[in-house]
C-alpha cells in the first residue's frame, strides 16, 4: 500500500491517541479491563477531570467504547488491535530502551 499524504495524516493523528503520557496510562490501565474514570482517576492518582477530558478524546478517536449501567459508566478498549499494539510497544522498547533514553530529538 502506497501512503498517500491524507493516509499519513490520518495514521499520525491515530497515534496521538498513545503519544500523551496520561492517555497512554489510561489505555495501559484498562489493558487488563473495564473500569470508571473514577477508578482510572484513582489508580493513576490524576483529578478526574483530567481523566475526564483524555477518556472523551480517547472516545471520539474511536480507541475506546463506554457503556452505561444504571448511573456508572465503564470505559474499555474498543479494539483488540491495541492490545496488542500496547503488549507489542513494550517488547519493541526493551529493544531500544537505551537509545530512546538517551534520545534528545524526542524530548
């Protein structure tokens, strides 16, 4: 597949979704399930409405699903895929740690 200039565009904006540190903790966390952005806030000791605002951008980019029952609401990841992309990004880390540590291009 030839990437066309929107392509890459598109595939840079999905990969925001894991650039920012505490969105990346959040998709981390619900790796092992669903849970409410109360619990999310709590386990990673962030004020909810931070958590609040990165869930509802983790949701309009189509990275997570919630679902509702009764008054609580249960955000999970919403494809296997980056599951899989999260276990995969650890394994290829281990590969590089050094250089992306002592990486001053990526601040």
């Amino acid at each position: 597949m030839i990437a066309t200039p929107e392509h890459l565009k598109l595939k840079a904006k999905f990969f925001k979704g894991f650039a920012d540190p505490t969105r990346l903790a959040i998709l981390e966390y619900l790796n092992d399930g669903e849970s409410q952005s109360s619990e999310i806030a709590e386990g990673l000791s962030q004020s909810k409405s931070n958590i609040s605002n990165h869930l509802s951008c983790l949701l309009d980019c189509g990275l997570l699903r919630n679902r509702r029952d009764g008054r609580k609401i249960y955000y999970s990841i919403r494809i296997d895929k980056v599951r899989e992309m999260l276990d995969d990004s650890d394994k290829a880390l281990r590969q590089v740690y050094d250089e992306i540590a002592e990486c001053i291009r990526y601040g």
